[in-house]
C-alpha cells in the first residue's frame, strides 16, 4: 500500500510542473543548503523555481504530464528547475550563479518538447530572453515607421519650404 504521503508528495510535483514553459533537472550535490537558498531566490525573481526532489516520486510526476523523455535522467540527487514565463532567463541566471559558486550542474531540460544536454542549455542561456527580444522588436520597428513618417512628410516639408520662400520673395518685391 503506498503511502498517502508519497502521493501527496507526487501531487505537489504535478502542481509545480502544471504550468511550465520548461523544465530543468539539476544535480545539486555540491551545492551548499546557504547556494541553494540563494539560487532560488535569484530564480524567483525571474519566475522559476528550484526544488530538490525524489525521483521516484518524480518519475510518476513525469509520467503522468508527459515528461516521459526526462525519466531516463532521474538518476542520482536531483532538483527541479522549472520555467514558468521566459525559458531562457531561468537557464541565464543559473550559469551566471555556477560562473560564480563556481559549482553546479544542469544535466538536461525540456523546452518545448525537446531534450537538451547541459552544454545545449549553456548555449541557449548566451541567448537574448523574450523581454530583450521584444525591446528590440519594438525598436526596430519604431526606426522604421519613424523614417517612413519623414520620408512621406519630406515632399510636404520641401512643398511648405518653397511656398515660404516664394511668399518672401512676392513681400519683398512688392515692398520695393
């Protein structure tokens, strides 16, 4: 008879995984409880969460929710880094806090479907985020309309230059 703790437990990893964007599995081993508080503060900030879990109880999580391609990985101390707006800010803050602790590891995550190895995920991480990209949209976007707007009111401009010109010219010679 299973325990209805270890339910509970399998429960709350669904609750957690429910709305990801991506999902991250992390060797946490060399990771001091004081790095891994500190990870997961950097990490809420940026809407992802870092749990450390069992992997049994992962296992039917994953099952469960389709994650079947991370089941292969649940091996060894694990956590859970899980994505919940942008996909890639996750990935930025955990290699720039490895850079600085100078230890961790992401063994494998889950983006849209596919699995990708850590050295895939470190890559991704050098990535803009969706925030930086759409910044960027809109400004080469607003570049555009805005030599659009100068270029249509250039002839009206250069229309307005000349009648004033003319105009000064009729007032001066008539004032002769």
């Amino acid at each position: 008879m299973v325990k209805p703790e270890k339910i509970q437990e399998v429960e709350q990893i669904k609750e957690i995984l429910k709305d990801a964007k991506a999902v991250y599995l992390s060797d946490f081993t060399h990771l001091t409880v004081a790095e891994i508080n500190e990870l997961r503060h950097k990490l809420k900030e940026k809407k992802a969460l870092y749990k450390v879990i069992k992997n049994t109880r992962a296992r039917f999580a994953f099952e469960a929710l389709g994650y079947k391609d991370l089941v292969p990985y649940l091996e060894g101390p694990n956590a859970l880094l899980v994505a919940y707006e942008d996909e890639i800010e996750p990935l930025k803050v955990f290699f720039d806090f490895k850079k600085e602790v100078g230890k961790g590891v992401l063994k494998v995550g889950e983006l849209e479907g596919r699995i990708y190895e850590e050295r895939d995920l470190e890559s991704l991480s050098k990535l803009p985020g969706k925030k930086e990209l759409h910044a960027k949209l809109v400004m080469g976007l607003n570049s555009v309309f805005y030599r659009l707007v100068s270029a249509l009111n250039w002839p009206l401009s250069s229309l307005v230059w000349t009648l004033e010109s003319i105009k000064k010219t009729k007032e001066k010679e008539e004032g002769n």
